[in-house]
C-alpha cells in the first residue's frame, strides 16, 4: 500500500497530530523495529545484521521497507486473518504503512522522547536476566565438518534431579547460533539412553531408538527466534526425578568446521501446580484418507478429524511438516457445533517453524472434533523439494521423510 495523503495516513494510523506530521526514526520506526525485529536482529542474534541503533536501520531502509512490505521479515507464518497469538511477530498494516512513509519523506531521526522505545528493551532484558533454577549444558561440544552437509544428532544429558519436577519455564540457548536449524527436547525415565551421546539420525542404531517409548517425547521444541515458553500460572511440565533429557539437534549445513554445545534453562514453578501440562498429537496414523503417501509429481491433501477424549485447556500449537508441505489448516468444532479457527498457515517454510502461543487458554470439551487439513507438492515445481527427480515419500524423521503433525501444549 502506498500512501501519500498525509490526511489519509493519519487517520490510518490514529494518530491525532497535525496531517503534516513528520514521521520519525526515534517516535515511529524505533518501536516498530524493537518490538518485531530486534529479538533477532541484535549482536549475537538469529538475524545476519543487528538493527538497534538509528544507523543500523537508516543505512538498510530500502531494504527494510522492501522485506516488510513483502511480509518477508518478521518470518511469522500463521494467517493473521485466521487466529491470533500471543507471540505473534505479524506487523500490521499501518507499522509497514509507516515504515514506508518514514522512507519516502527522508529518513529522518526526530527526537528520542519515547519511553516505549525502552520499554520493550527492558523487558527483553529483565526477562533474560531472571535466574534459572536448573542449566543444563551438552556433555561435550559437539564437533560439526565442513561438509556441507545437514546432520541431525541425539545428545543425551541427564538432569540429576533428584525429586519429581515442576517446570514453569524453558529456554534453550544454541550454542551455535550459526548452524543450529532447530532442536527438540524429550524426556526419558528409561535409562537406557546413555549410548547416544552424538548419535547420527542416519545412524542404522537410531531407528530402533526412535520406537522406544519416551516419558515425553515433547518437552520442548526450539527454532531461531523463539523467546522462551513459559506456562500459565498454576500450570507446569514435570520432569521425573533422575530423568534424562534428550537433545535432537538439527544441524544446517556447514561449509567450515564448526562446534556446538548448547543449553537448556528450566526454571521451576514457585507457585503449587493444578495442572500439569502434557503434550497432545495429531500424526500420520490419524490421516483419515491414508496412506500417508505422497507420490512423485503429486500434490496430494490429507484430512484428520480426531475427537478428544478429554476436557482440553490449549496452550499452544505447533504445526509440523518437512520439505514437501506446503500449507495446514486446523479448526475444533465443539460438541454444541461452535466452530473455532485454530492456525492457517498458507505457506509452510520448513525454514521457519514456531510454537505458536495462544492469547489465553482455549478450552476444548471432551467430544470436540479436530480437524487437519494439509498439502504437500512433491514436483519438481517445489523449490525445496530436496529430491529431484522427485520419488515416492512417506512418514520417517529424517528431513527427506515426510511429517504431518500439530502437536498441542494443554492442560
Ligand atoms: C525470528 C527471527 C527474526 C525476526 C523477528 C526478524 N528477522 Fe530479519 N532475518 C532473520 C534471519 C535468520 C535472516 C537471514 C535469513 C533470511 O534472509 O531468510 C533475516 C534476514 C533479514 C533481512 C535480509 C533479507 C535478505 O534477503 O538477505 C532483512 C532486511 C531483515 N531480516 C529485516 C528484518 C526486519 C525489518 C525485521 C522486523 C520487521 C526482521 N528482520 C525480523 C531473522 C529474523
């Protein structure tokens, strides 16, 4: 959208000063950028440049403007027009309206008066500074080849606890910012998971450790960006005592060697748990219109309808899927025929996947029905399709399987 009235504009963005009014870095843009931006964009951070400072966003503003207004950056997949979320990084309508007046009137810098422009900041970082009760780190650095090709490894790192848990809060903090694509955490109270200290995926060893059944198989699961998760109050994860926990580490390929020891912060519930919080799945073994075989040259759709046997609290939703999936609709219609949107997503990235934080706890009686609808391309039209000519893909864990899954946090 492109606006030049400047009568116009300020109606749009209800801002009640003079039409003529200039729009500034430090009054207009800076909150923008703070708000949505910065988490990632920051010395050290997920995104190749910082953008905090005036000259950080002044020296890259075509850019900005062009990344914003296309909807590329902030990377936030879930249709805005479908559901919302509580750690939604979507910019409005007006904020890249905004962005894109601040460019063509000339960059201009204004006066640093707002207190929002810290606000923000200071909550990233007293949030950052809060102690965790428990660090966990990788035995060892794990050690990447200049390869360049992707890896997937299983790191196993006890927790020590001695008593049952509660768990109120997790972060996880890659050690490599640079070549870690994502990791998930899970829970073993088996003990038998000593031996896979760096296991391969492509390890024949660790098919059969994929069937063993884990007490958690989703205690956590991090993509770049993502700020830490913290439950409701009164709501927790437990973590048995002597538990282990298990790293997956999806590591993106690497033309240089590199190393990564990565670690995850628990931070334990200080108030008394009500509720637990437990994970809830739908997988390929619900798809009503199975098998879960996508053919070569194909676009297939597959539907789930499951109902829950259970009252549900929602907390949040985690869509899943690998190269070939191309969008997910999921909406609950509940047993008095309410129908409620859950997540849209139009364009599946593998690149850019996020545990999606619902506003407030959605609950779901027992007897509602979930529904799942999800396409694949697997053409050679797909741009990461990662196998060309295409072949015949069906459900497995490595990147070149294929997934269908929205995994719930609820109580
Ligand atoms: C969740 C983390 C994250 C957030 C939030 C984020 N970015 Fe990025 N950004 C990245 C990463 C990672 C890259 C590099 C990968 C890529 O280009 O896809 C990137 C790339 C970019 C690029 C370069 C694009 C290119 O093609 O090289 C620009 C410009 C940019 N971001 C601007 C922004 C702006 C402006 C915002 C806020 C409105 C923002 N980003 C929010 C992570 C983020």
């Amino acid at each position: 959208m492109r606006i030049t009235n400047g009568a116009l504009f300020s109606s749009l963005v209800g801002i009640t000063v003079f039409a003529s009014a200039q729009v500034t870095y430090e009054n207009d843009v800076a909150p923008i950028i703070n708000n949505h931006c910065v988490s990632c964009h920051k010395p050290g951070g997920y995104g190749p440049f910082s953008l905090e400072s005036f000259s950080d966003v002044q020296k890259r503003a075509k850019f900005i403007g062009y990344v914003t207004q296309t909807r590329y950056m902030p990377p936030w997949k879930a249709d805005p027009s479908f559901s919302h979320f509580a750690n939604e990084r979507y910019l409005s309508d007006k904020e890249i309206a905004t962005i894109q007046l601040w460019i063509e009137q000339g960059l201009a810098r204004g006066v640093a008066s707002a207190v929002m422009r810290t606000d923000r900041l200071e909550e990233i970082t007293l949030a950052q500074n809060q102690d965790a009760d428990l660090v966990l780190e990788m035995a060892k650095p794990f050690e990447l080849s200049a390869d360049g090709i992707e890896d997937y490894r299983f790191f196993h790192v006890p927790t020590g606890l001695k008593e049952d848990t509660y768990v109120s809060k997790i972060e996880f903090i890659a050690g490599n910012k640079r070549y870690l694509h994502h990791s998930r955490i899970m829970v073993d109270t088996s003990g038998q998971t000593q031996g896979i200290d760096g296991l391969s995926e492509f390890d024949p060893l660790s098919r059969a450790f994929q069937k063993m059944p884990l007490m958690d198989e989703f205690l956590y699961g991090w993509v770049p960006g993502n700020l830490p998760v913290s439950f409701p109050e009164r709501t927790a994860k437990l973590i048995p005592a002597g538990a282990d926990l298990i790293f997956n580490i999806h590591y993106a390929p690497s033309a240089e060697e590199a190393s990564d020891r990565s670690t995850i912060k628990l931070y334990f519930a200080k108030e008394p748990v009500d509720h637990l919080i437990k994970s809830f799945y739908i997988r390929e073994d619900d798809i009503a219109n199975g098998p879960f075989i996508i053919r070569a040259n194909e676009k297939p759709k597959f539907y789930v309808s499951k109902t829950i046997e259970e009252d549900m609290h929602v907390v949040s939703l985690l869509p899943h899927m690998h190269f070939l999936g191309k969008n997910m609709t999921a909406l609950a219609i509940t047993p008095d025929e309410q129908e409620i949107p859950l997540i849209r997503i139009n364009d599946w990235d593998f690149n850019w996947q996020s545990t999606y934080l619902l506003e407030e706890s959605l609950f779901l009686p027992k007897g509602t029905v979930l529904l799942l609808v999800a396409e694949y391309d697997n053409t050679a039209d797909n741009p990461l399709n990662p196998v060309n000519p295409p072949k015949d893909v069906t459900y497995g864990w490595d990147s070149t399987d294929e997934m269908m899954n929205l995994i719930f946090y609820y109580y």
